[in-house]
C-alpha cells in the first residue's frame, strides 16, 4: 500500500515536470519571432549593479521602457549587463536582433522602431522564463526577427459608441505589446461625427468627440510606441450624423428627412451637390493636417447607390450629362473630386474595397479605383476576388476578410454581442488564427476590425479582440513557415495571464483546449 501510494505521488510528480519543461523563453511569446536558438550555456545572472551601455541618450524613453521591464521582473535595481544600440548595417525598418549569453544582454536594432518590438520580446521572453527570472538568472537565447508584413493594424470605431482617450490609450499600450504598428480609427458613422474640424463646430456640437488636442495627445501616445493612427471618415455612405446637420447635402429624394434621423437607414451624401464636395475639402485638409499619417481612410463602403443617387434628380441630370447607364458609375466622379484633394494634401488614400456584387459572383470593381488607392479586403466571401483584382490593377491591399479578421463577432455560439447582433457569424479563435496571408507583394499586412454597434465601452472592446487579436499579430508577423496553430495553443495560457496581470478584460477560450 505504502509502496503504492508513492507511485502515484511520483506519478504526479512528472506530471508537473512535464509542464514545467514546457516554461521556459519562448512559452508565451506572442507573435512568434522569425527565428529563435536556444544555445546550451551558462545563464546570465540578474545583479544590484548591472551597468546598460546603449547607443541612446541616457534620457531616451527607450531606455525607461527596458528600465520598467526589468523592474517588473527583477524588481527595482535589480537587472542584466547589457548593450542597447540602433544598427545602422541592419535593413529592414523593424528587424531587431536579440541575444542573451552567461556575460551579457545584446539588444541591436535597425531602428528605435524595430528596438522597441525587441524589448516587447524581451518583456515576454522574460515572462516566459519565470522559472529562471525567479532565480536570478536569464536563459541564452539568440533571436533575429523581422515582421513578415509592414502593417499589423487594429480599428476601433469610437463613432457607434464613443470612447474616450485614456480607454484608446489603454487599447494603444496593449496592441504595442504584439507588435501592432497602426490603429485606424473609425471617426465618422451614421451615429455620430467624432473629430473636431477646422472651421466646422456645428459638425462636433453637442456630441461626444476628440478635439484636435486630444488627437495630438493620442498621436503622440501612439507614436511612442511606434504605432500609426490612421483616421476614417466615411463617405459617400454611413452619413447620417453629417447629414442630420448638413440636410441640404443629401440627395433629393421623396423620404430625405425620414432617411436622414434613422441611422443606418443608408442614407448618403449627393454625388451633384457641389457644397458636398466643399465641406469634403476642409474636412480632408483638417484631418491631413491634424494626423502625420500618411493615409487618409475615406470609407467608400456599404453606399446604398439604388436607394440615394439612382433617385436623386440632381445625380440622375449627372449621370445623363456623362452618358452613365447605372448610378454606380458616379462613384468614379466621387471619388475622382476627394482623391484630388487627398492627393493634394500629400496623402493616400484607403477605401473598404466593394466589388459589382456583395456577394459572389463579383466580377469587378464597384468602381475603378485608382492604382494609388490602398483597398482593405473585408466581405465574407469576396476576400478571393479581391486578392485577384488588387494584384491586377496593382493596388495595395490590407487583408481583414469578415470570416478571419472581424473581432466584433461572437467568438463561440451564444456568446457576447448580446445587443445589437444582427446574427453575425461566429469567428473562432481558430478561425482567426487560420487567415490565409498572401505572399503577392501588394499584400501590405493585416487588420482586425472592432466594428462599435455592439461594442459599447473599452472592456467590452477588449473582450472581443482578446485572444483573437493575438492570431492576427502572428498572421502579420510570423514567417508563413513558423506559423502553427498548436505552438500558438501552447503558447496562450501564458500570454493570458499576462493580460490577466496588466487587468485586461479576454474570453477565455476554453474550446481551444483539451479537456
Ligand atoms: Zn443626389
């Protein structure tokens, strides 16, 4: 009996060994590095005086950021000897190089950009390896990595429910950490109009909105750590809010004003209406001025054409002057007006690219974008055509097809949105993390969207996107090659308890598991 007992105890006991192996640097890195050896060696010691050589002014934030890192995991004063330094023989804006061994730290880095993904590696690397942090020591590691795609973009659309800065800033601080470099902002919708516009109070009054100080306070934000904003007004379509102010700017159709108060009724801004194009112009230069992003995002989705232009007397007398058969083609002449004036901002533009069909068969275009339009995949179903049509006519593509990237879906049957559902299909964390990237070389990266109708607040927001946001990170920066659905599994448990520990809210994935 006694004999027995102890045989379970042992067995127990491998039991915990086992996971315990599985501890270690790389057990919950997110996303997964380009490359990574674990050389046999000495382990580094953490020590009272370790010195940091760097390349960077003592008062860099950088520096303060590997402070923080270290202090988290070492405590305060505690850390390794370490070199800090920008590698000007290094290509490739984001490539870092990371290497421990038993006498040093080595952080090298193209840029401070590509320095500060590296110390999110690091932060994680040393999460990983609790077991020897908690001895003092830091496991050898050699890293190099680069991202697979230059942009790894999150949206959140503060228009449907709005969201103030600290909540965006908080959103901001957690996407840095999986290596995310763009968050678009969605800023104007059919429920509201959310950024401050030179010259135009009566567009803010009344509503909840940033103001051109609380951009410049999220740019900088965001910049610090090497994420882009990038700002959305949707036109010709999504226009209530613009229109509930602006009548005079709609097309004139029999139930203009009914259209105009019930938001996402479609209605749309006149494609004839030369006071249109008028506030169109100071809203673009406003918002060119306000974000050193290079991209302007004009929308150009959802625009119910039939139910607004195809009825318009003033859009039907265009189309007729230009010898047009479908009211679609006035998109073009849209288009043709805002893109002039986002080109002469010094700007490009995106659009949500739209085909003939919004289902398949889809065989072109809605519309002939030009070739310096960057176009976001995002119908279910149409992601196919669109790759095929993007490579064609040689427009940059951004990839969030609606079955892979769109986070504001349920991630499992019966779960949240809870309100305003309009029955959207479950995404899983699997289905998610098994987005197919291209290779073609106008595939610029990926996005998920966190569209607002059901998204009422920041925890709410960070529910929907966590973990499903992780998978996404991995798609944009993991090597196609090292991409594997079970190493990410095991992967997740630490990296959710890294969430756990910074408070922030993320379903667990239970279905993910073994159990
Ligand atoms: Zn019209």
């Amino acid at each position: 009996m006694f004999r027995k007992i102890i045989t379970i105890s042992l067995a127990v006991a491998a039991g915990i060994a086992v996971h315990a192996r599985e501890l270690g640097p790389t057990s919950v890195l997110m996303p997964m590095p380009a490359s990574v050896v674990m050389p046999s060696g000495k382990a580094l010691s953490v020590s009272d005086a370790a010195i940091v050589r760097s390349t960077l002014p003592s008062d860099h934030r950088l520096l303060s950021v590997y402070g923080e890192i270290m202090t988290r995991h070492f405590g305060d004063g505690a850390g390794v000897d370490a070199y800090i330094g920008v590698d000007t023989t290094m290509t490739g804006s984001e490539h870092y190089r990371l290497e421990v061994d038993s006498v040093s730290l080595r952080l090298c880095g193209a840029s401070e950009e590509a320095l500060f993904r590296g110390l999110q590696t690091l932060d994680q690397l040393l999460w990983g390896d609790a077991v020897m942090t908690a001895s003092g020591n830091v496991s050898p590691i050699i890293i190099d990595d680069a991202p697979a795609y230059p942009r790894r973009a999150l949206m959140l659309d503060p228009a449907r429910h709005f969201l103030p800065v600290d909540d965006v800033k908080r959103f901001i601080d957690v996407m840095a950490s999986y290596k995310y470099n763009v968050l678009q902002l969605h800023l104007t919708d059919d429920e509201g109009w959310r950024v401050a516009i030179e010259g135009h109070p009566e567009l803010t009054e009344g509503t909840d909105h940033y103001t051109a100080s609380d951009i410049a306070d999220l740019i900088d934000y965001a910049a610090q750590r090497y994420i882009e904003i990038v700002p959305e007004a949707d036109i010709p379509g999504h226009t209530s809010a613009v229109l509930g102010v602006h009548p005079g700017l709609g097309c004139h159709i029999a139930d203009s004003a009914a259209l105009a108060s019930a938001p996402g009724n479609g209605v749309m801004v006149c494609a004839a209406n030369d006071s249109v194009y008028a506030l169109y112009d100071d809203v673009i230069r406003s918002i060119a001025s306000m974000f050193p992003s290079p991209y302007i995002h004009l929308g150009g989705d959802e625009a119910a054409i039939e139910r607004n232009w195809a009825l318009c007397a003033d859009c039907r007398r265009m189309m007729s002057e230009r010898g047009y058969t479908d009211a679609a083609q006035l998109m073009n002449d849209f288009f043709g007006r805002m893109l002039a004036t986002v080109r002469s901002c010094g700007k490009k533009a995106i659009l949500w690219c739209e085909l003939d069909n919004i289902y398949m068969p889809a065989e072109k275009y809605l519309m002939e974008y030009p070739a310096d339009v960057t176009l976001v995949t995002w119908r279910n179903g149409l992601t196919p055509k669109c790759i095929e049509l993007a490579a064609a006519h040689g427009n940059p593509l951004l990839m969030a097809p609606g079955e892979h990237a769109y986070l504001d879906y349920p991630q499992m049957r019966g779960d949240l949105p809870e309100h305003n559902n309009w029955g959207m299909p479950v995404t899983t964390l699997r289905q998610a993390y098994a987005i197919e990237m291209p290779s073609a070389a106008n595939v610029t990266g990926v996005m998920g969207t966190l569209w607002g109708e059901a998204i009422n607040d920041i925890n709410r927001a960070f529910y929907m996107a966590y973990p499903r946001a992780m998978a996404l990170a991995e798609a944009g920066w993991t090597p196609e090659s090292r991409r594997s659905w079970d190493s990410f599994r095991r992967r997740l448990p630490g990296a959710l308890g890294r969430l756990m520990e910074r408070g922030v809210s993320f379903r667990v994935p239970f279905e993910s598991f073994d159990r």
